[in-house]
C-alpha cells in the first residue's frame, strides 16, 4: 500500500506533525489498515476512499483507530488537492464517528471546519502526578484540559507517561495564555493510550481549545501555538457549534507498505 508522507501545520520554525496518507478504492480488513498504520509509525495515517463527490476517511494511530484528526485530514485534503481534484476550492470528507468535514482550500494552505468540543471544570487531583506540576485549573470533556498560569510552564513539563494513559478520556491537553504577539495560547497534547506519548500539532485539541479561549478572551479568531519539539501554528475561529482550523501541509515523500 503507498502511503503519502505530509507534514501538517508548519510554518518558519515549525515543523509540523507528520501524517501518512493512502487513497484507496475499497476498504480492506481493519488489520491491514491497522498494520500498515503501525508500520508508518506516524502519529496518523489517513485512509481515503472516493464516495460520491466527497471522501470517506478513516484515521489510525500506531494502537488504534481515532475518532478526529486534524493534522492527518489536512494532510489528506494536500494529497487531494494535488493528486485527484487541482481545480477545486473545496473538499468534502466525512467520517462514519465525525460526520461531514469540509476543507476550504487558500492558495497557501487549508481550512478544516470541524465540530466544537465543550469542556467542564472537573477535579483532577492525580493531574499534578502525572504532569510533574499541579495545573491551576482543571476541565474535562472529550479529553482532560488543564490550564497553566505561563507559556513557560507549559514547555517545561516533562510528564510520566504511563501515569498520564492512567488519566483515561482521549488524552491530556495542557494550555495556558501567551503573551507573544500574534499567539494567543500555547497548548501541548498527550496521548499515550493509542501509542502516541506527545502528539506535535493536533488539530482535535483545537476542537476544545478554541471555544475554551475563545470564551475567556471574548474573541471568535485566534492563534495556537503547540509548543511540542516540533511545533506547529493552527488560526482558530470560533463558528458557532464548529470550528475553522487553518494551517499549512506540505510533501515530504512517500512510502511502501507491504501487507
């Protein structure tokens, strides 16, 4: 199976999060897909099948099959863009967990318009444990979300993972605000559970990420900054019960998986 290697999200000084991308006719056995995902040993790769006028996507992690993510659709919508659909403006992916994902396509990148995630405030006394500092505030939702006072104690977290997988839900997004021009918040995303410690830029967390900002900063249009070694920059706006996520992919190759 040819798998397309994208990098999601990048920008001057950041690289981005690499994603595996395979266009496919028909749908093989879960395993395959699953084999071939933890083979690439990329964070996601992107399956995608022709439907109509639109496209089925699947995503796999290393461990297991995910619900959304960002970074590997963006990816997948460069690999249409280039390879299937030159002349179009957008694309329609839809996902049998996430329903209807469209993708705007600029002349410089792409726009997801993906589903908004709430979060609540919740106690998470085994927060400070797992991340080496007690956070100040503590959320939940889809994924724990907990807040920081500074960027700088964000980047300095060197979390246990295994006590991080303890936590349970679909990961740990940790947040706080920055005070850099043009960012307005830093965010970093664990998810060991599916075989993947540190993500480098998620587009899922932005999900959550940008109505809680969004709320406290009484704006609609932000910037993300995910401050993971590789890094990534993702422009949010808040669109009622969804949300736009614009970034840049570009090509980093390609690869043959056997199975």
């Amino acid at each position: 199976m040819q798998v397309e290697l994208v990098d999601s999200f990048v920008s001057d000084g950041c690289l981005g999060n690499p994603a595996g991308v395979s266009i496919i006719s028909e749908w093989p056995e879960d395993r395959i897909l699953q084999r071939v995902a933890t083979e690439a040993g990329l964070p996601e790769t992107a399956f995608v099948r022709p439907d109509g006028d639109g496209f089925e996507i699947r995503w796999f992690s290393p461990g297991t099959e995910v619900a959304l993510c960002g970074h590997a659709t963006l990816a997948s919508a460069l690999i249409v863009a280039d390879d299937l659909k030159p002349d179009a403006a957008g694309i329609l992916f839809w996902s049998r967990f996430s329903g209807r994902l469209p993708v705007r396509r600029h002349v410089t990148g792409f726009t997801l318009n993906f589903p908004a995630s709430e979060v609540q405030p919740s106690s998470c006394p085994a927060a400070g444990e797992a991340l080496g500092v007690q956070p100040v505030e503590t959320f939940a939702g889809k994924s724990h979300l907990f807040v920081f006072r500074t960027e700088e104690e964000v980047r300095a977290l060197r979390p246990d993972f295994d006590k991080v997988a303890a936590l349970g839900l679909d990961g740990v997004i940790v947040t706080a605000p920055s005070d850099r021009p043009g960012i307005d918040f830093v965010s970093r995303y664990f998810a060991p559970h599916v075989g993947v410690p540190e993500d480098p830029v998620t587009g899922y967390a932005h999900t959550l990420l940008t109505p809680f900002w969004s709320q406290r900063l009484g704006r609609t249009k932000l910037t993300g900054h995910q401050v993971s070694e590789r890094g990534g920059i993702i422009h949010c706006r808040l669109n009622g019960d969804r949300v736009d996520l614009t970034g840049e992919a570009r090509r980093a190759g390609q690869r043959r998986i056997d199975v």
